[in-house]
C-alpha cells in the first residue's frame, strides 16, 4: 500500500521491477484500458480531472520503461527494496487474461479447442505441436498479428511455427528464440515449450538441410 | 461420472456472495456454485438471506420452503439446524429466507450474530450465504463476516458504481468494528461521508489520518486492511473487454482505495443459464458441460483451493 507519489514507475504500471520490455508492453496496454478518460473501470469514482495525475504518471512510466537506454539507466538508479509491492502471479487461468494484449471480441471458445481438456492440453510432457500451441494462443484469445507486433516477429514465421512448416523456417537458432517469446506471450513455460518443439523440428528436418533454411543466409 | 468423495473440510468453510447492484447474478452464482460443489462430493449448505426477495430456492428446485430463516428471526425456532430443507440435489441443504411472510423482519443485528455463529457449526464443509442487493448494514454484516466474500459484478457501469460503493460501504464498517478508540472510530465514521470536513477522500487518506491522531490504532487499521480481501467474480462477459474489467477493477482498487482485491473468474452469457431457469434447475446440472458451467466450475475450485489453504495454515 504505497500512495501514487511513493510509486516506482514498475509499480505504476503493477509489475515486478526489472520486468522485460513485453511485460511492459502488456502492462501499459491494460493500464491504458483500466485508466482511459471515460473507461467502465473507474465510472463513478473520479470528480473531473482527477484520475488524469494517475493517466500522467502511467505515460512517464511507459515513456521510461519501453526505451532499452532510459530502462536500462532508471533499473540501475532503482535502490534494492524500494519496490516492495508485491505483485502475486495471477492463476494459470486467468494469466490469459492479462497476457491477451488486446485480443478479438465474443468468441471465447473457438470450436477448434473445444474438443480439448484445457488442462490436459497445455500440462504434462506431450510433444510441444504447432496445432497445441495454436490452441494454446486461441484459447487466451490471442490475436497472432499481436504477438507479431509486441514480439517484433515476422507474423509468416510465426504462422509456419503453428503449422509444423518446418521446410520454411529459417535456422534452428531464430526458430528457436522464435518459440520462447511465443510460448511467453502466450503465458507458457517457455523452455520446455521450446525443448519440445525444437526436439520435433529436428526430427523432420533432414540433417543436409540444416543449416541453411532458405530465410537464414549468412 | 461419480466423483469420489473429497476429504471434508474439518469446519464449514463461509462463502458470502454479494455486490452493490441487484440483477447481477449473486443468487445464480451461490445456487450453482454450492450445486457445484456438492456435485464434487461437498456437503454443502446454501442461505438465503435475501429476505426482500428471496429466490435461492427456486434455483435449487424447492418450490415452497417448509422452515425458513423467518422462523428464525421470529423465535419460533432458534435451531438452525432444524429449519435446514432437502433440495433434490444430494448433499445440498437449503436455508430459505422466507416463506411467504412479506413481512418478514430483518433479524436485529444480535440475532444475525446468533444466525452466523450457527452456520459455523452446521455439520457441512461449505456454506453459501447469498445477500440482497445494496449496501444495506445487514448485507454488509453478512459480507463480512464470511471467510470468503464474493463480489459479482456486470460489465456495466450501473454495476461498477454500486460495486465500489459496496467496497467502500464494507470497508469503513469493517474498520469501525476494529477500531477501539473512540475518536478514531467517529473519524472512521465521518470519513464514509464523501464530503466530510477532514478531506478524507479515500481509504489511504483515512489511513493517514489515523496514524497521525493514534499511531497504535494506525497499526490496527493498516492490518485489518489487509486482511479486507474481496474476491471479485465478473458475470455474463462477452467480450475480451468484459473480461478484463476484472483486472481493471483490481487495479483501481488498489491504486485509488489501497485496498487489494482477487479476480477468482468470470462467468459468460450464456443462453443455457435462461434455460436451466426456466426449468427450476441448477445450470451446471441442466448443462454442466456450458461454458458458463465450466467457467463456474473454475470459480469453485478456486474457493476449494482457499478452504485447504486456510485449513492447513490454521
């Protein structure tokens, strides 16, 4: 319980501090949301004027924290301790909610996963497929042109990794890094995501192959 | 599909369900939340406090309550216990508000004690108390004093006005409860006035204000804040957006009042939820495989999660 001047701009915006750049991303895009001039979340709770200090301090603490140099020199000025607020982890089926970044209206649940157990779908040590995590992106209700924007991946590249198109991706390497910032938007655990897919990657891809991928051109 | 029987809770688990507006869902969401439960193998009991308009037992399927809290409050009975009803659905009991009395009395605030301390002792793992709309001081009582207190709310604006003047109405009667100073409880008192002298706006401004006249007191206040911890279930989404509004919520909350609160889930319209009414029936049992049964199902498992939590902590 700290009031807004005490605030760190990570408390602004609720996340832990020294969150990486997406998670800053999504936070501001929610506080956005929550904080917007005429938005349901505050109705009635504000005279005029009143909520614009707090749309003020969340600008700052975006203006801050999405520039890599600004970031970088306010999380080294940030004194150990002074963010004491404690940011509980949202439960695994809310988490969707919050990673969705702005997400597609009314279809909660696509037919396409509705023949799936979420749980069983998305826990366990089944193989990482591109169809489960095309599930998994659809349950939360992700849009793939958003992961795109926020993860600064080519959306084609991300369409081939849930269609198993394996021939048109480019080096394991990319493919790789690829996977863990989806499987992270998506609110995955992303090593293992990662692990799994690439395992089956290198299963279908031919050893001559590799390398080169037609994209990777060194 | 039987489920087995889960390993009972060794004292009732109280499960408030209320929220400022009427309309919103609080007596579909106790019917079926307790149907749920009971489903899994619980022994639950569901309480109508909703003396104004009650319906709860419509819900579960009873369609004239033999014994009702009335009884109660009138003193022709003063074992709750006795004026437990079946419901069609095993492991089930109904608590009725009223039956058919439309004058009907609330309960003095010494009888809610009593009412309340009872529940507790009922031989049953959890006890749903759904509350009447409003910030009425016997709603907010009945809040308060469960382990557990529900809010729902509509993703509409009529609905968020009322929640955060629940909130707030909830919050300055539980501080006014803990308070042991005099004057720091008539401060408490002049503060739920949102035009008071003393420029206290909101629960951090009233924080402050008690340090600085009783930094004792100061202490007691900052602790029993945190333990004010509504859970906020948000109903009939149809939207991402609707859906969101819960988060939004919990950061106003805490950004604006100091005041931390749960987003346990939510609930989506859902066609199925007129029918399972139109038929006098729990939804998750006319449709346990809907989307807003399933939603409903999370809901519970999150309360189930709290009660074994606090069970073993205790």
């Amino acid at each position: 319980m700290k009031p807004l001047s005490e605030m760190t701009h990570y408390d602004v915006l609720e996340i832990q501090a020294g969150s990486p750049a997406d998670e800053v991303e999504r936070a501001y895009r929610i506080a956005q949301t929550t904080w917007a001039a005429d938005g349901l979340a505050t109705y009635s709770l504000y005279e005029e004027g009143e909520s614009e200090s707090i749309r003020e301090r969340i600008e700052l603490a975006y203006q801050v924290l999405s520039g890599p140099d600004t970031k970088a020199e306010y999380d080294r000025r940030l004194e150990p301790g002074e963010t004491e607020m404690d940011f509980e982890e949202v439960d695994l089926d809310l988490q969707f909610v919050d990673e969705t970044v702005a997400g597609p209206s009314v279809d909660l649940v696509p037919a396409e996963i509705e023949a799936f157990d979420d749980a069983a779908d998305e826990g366990g040590d089944t193989e990482w497929t591109g169809a489960r995590l095309r599930r998994a992106r659809l349950r939360r209700g992700i849009d793939l042109e958003k992961i795109a924007e926020v993860t600064k991946i080519n959306p084609t590249y991300l369409q081939y990794i849930e269609q198993d198109q394996f021939e048109d991706l480019p080096a394991a390497v990319y493919v790789r890094g690829f996977v863990v910032s989806l499987a992270r938007c998506i609110g995955l655990e992303s090593g293992q995501v990662a692990d799994g897919y690439m395992a089956r990657l290198r299963e279908h891809t031919p050893e001559k192959r590799r390398p080169p991928g037609r994209h990777a051109r060194r | 599909m039987t489920a087995s029987t889960p390993p009972h809770l060794p004292k009732a688990r109280l499960v408030a369900v209320g929220g400022g507006k009427g309309g919103v869902g609080k007596t579909f969401l106790s019917a079926n939340l307790a149907h749920t439960l009971a489903r899994a193998g619980y022994k639950v009991v569901a309480v109508d406090t909703d003396i104004e308009g009650p319906n709860l037992h419509t819900w579960l399927g009873v369609k004239a309550p033999r014994a009702s809290l009335a009884d109660f409050v009138s003193g022709r009975e003063s074992r709750v216990e006795n004026l437990l009803e079946e419901t069609p659905h095993h492991g089930l009991g109904l608590l009725a508000a009223t039956h058919g009395n439309l004058a009907a009395a609330q309960p003095s605030a010494a009888r809610r004690a009593e009412l309340l301390a009872a529940l507790r002792e009922l031989p049953c793992d959890f006890v749903f108390v759904d509350c009447g709309a409003g910030a009425h001081p016997a709603n907010i009582d009945y809040f308060l004093v469960g382990d557990e207190g529900l809010l729902v709310l509509h993703p509409e604006p009529t609905s968020v006005e009322n929640t955060y003047t629940f909130i707030r109405a909830a919050f300055y009667r539980r501080m006014q409860l803990a308070m042991q100073k005099h004057d720091v409880r008539e401060c408490v008192r002049e503060a739920m006035d949102q035009r008071n002298d003393r420029g206290i706006r909101t629960p951090l401004d009233l924080l402050r204000a008690v340090e600085e006249m009783d930094p004792e007191e100061g202490q007691r206040f900052a602790a029993t804040m945190k333990t004010f911890r509504p859970r906020v279930v948000v109903n009939e989404v149809a939207s991402t957006e609707d859906i969101k509004l819960g988060f939004s919520v919990r950061s106003v909350c805490r950004k604006f009042f100091g005041i931390e609160v749960d987003y346990v889930g939510y609930i989506n319209r859902d066609r199925a939820v007129r029918d399972a009414i139109l038929l006098r029936k729990p939804l998750t049992e006319v449709h346990p495989e809907s989307d807003a049964a399933v939603y409903l199902q999370r809901v519970a498992g999150k309360l189930v999660e709290a009660a074994r939590n606090a069970g073993s902590s205790a």
